[in-house]
C-alpha cells in the first residue's frame, strides 16, 4: 500500500513531503485546507484529534507526531539509506536528535517566542535556551549534517523547521544554521516538494 499523508502546505507536513522523496516513495496526498478549519473537521479529529498535520496512513497503520513519523518512514523505506540500522553505531544519535527536536527544541523556542520563563530546572524539558541552542548548533558547525558526513532523515526534520523558524525570527540567522538550511533546499527532492507545496498554496489562495 502507498502511504496517505494528510498534508497542508506552508505546514510542518512539508517536511514529510519532503522526506517522502528522498525515500522515492509513491504516496498519496490528503490534503487540507488550513484557512478553512478542515482540520478541525470531525473526519480529520478522527485521524489526529490533535487537529494537526502531519499524519500518516500506512498499511492500516496511522501515525502522528512528527518524529515519530520520521522515524517510521525512514525505517520501513530502508533502501534510500535515510536511517541508520538498529546495529549502527548512528543509530542513537540518529534517535536522540529526531527525540531533541520534539522535546527540547520547540518547547523552548515556544517559551522564548512567548516571552515565558522556563519551568524551574527540574521540571524543564530542555534546561535553559542557550544551552539548547548551542547543542544542537555544535554539530551543524562540524558538518555537514547532523551525523557528519551522513545525511539522514532528522536532517530533513530539522532543516526544514530551521528554514521556516529563522524566516519568522524565531531563530538567529546563525551562519551554521543557514548554510544547513541551504543544503537541504539545494537536494532535488526538496526543491521538488517545495514547488508543488507553492502551487498547492496558491490554489488554496
């Protein structure tokens, strides 16, 4: 069975658009219109009661969540290379960074964007801003890609938000941050994903 992605463009869904390519996966699109609520459409609260893209239905199976997402794709597509096998030593790191960015990473950007403080300490999923943001900036310094010289699918997931996050000042315009925003939106697969996404968009429009 071809995988459904419930998908919306100029969402997080773009992502998974994107890595959809990379793996040269035959996919079908769902798609929603977020201007009109489909979303929160009854039929759609059925699939993600979240009322949020992405999703996906493979196979009988759904999945939500971003990461999780990413993490399904990538392994049951195991010929594109996008995920390192269960007895890789990138394994684990492969896992902590598609784990950072749900957990750490945008529950701190949130709280800066909101001008919130931090939970104390001990209740804190990413500690304090800039400690987060120097872990996972430290990496991208060294290069190319999250795992070094192996681009993966967390690299999809990441760069994709970056780019988006640094256009809405959500994130510094880091100079290791956006040449690795670059060379994602350089692979053809992006740029594939991203022009339908644009004419979906002006459809919708």
């Amino acid at each position: 069975m071809k995988p459904t992605l419930f998908h919306a463009p100029h969402s997080r869904a773009g992502a998974v658009r994107i890595l959809l390519e990379e793996l040269g996966a035959d996919y079908d699109l769902h798609l929603l219109d977020l201007k009109r609520k489909q979303q929160r459409d009854p039929a759609y609260l059925a699939v993600n009661p979240m009322g949020k893209v992405p999703a996906i239905l493979h196979d009988g199976m759904l999945v939500t969540e971003q990461p999780a997402i990413f993490i399904y794709l990538a392994d049951r597509y195991p010929q594109a290379g996008l995920a390192p096998s269960l007895d890789d030593p990138l394994r684990g790191p492969y896992l902590r960074w598609l784990a950072f960015y749900g957990s750490s990473f945008e529950p701190a950007i949130i709280d800066r964007a909101l001008e919130r403080a931090p939970a104390p300490p001990s209740l804190c999923p990413y500690g304090d801003y800039d400690t987060m943001l120097a872990t996972f900036t430290a990496p991208l310094r060294a290069g190319p890609w999250l795992l070094g010289e192996r681009f993966s699918a967390a690299d999809i997931l990441w760069a994709s938000a970056l780019g988006w996050m640094t256009g809405f000042g959500l994130v510094p315009k880091l100079p290791e941050i956006m040449a690795y925003v670059e060379r994602l939106r350089a692979r053809p697969a992006a740029r594939k994903a991203m022009a339908a996404d644009a004419t979906l968009a002006a459809a919708q429009a």
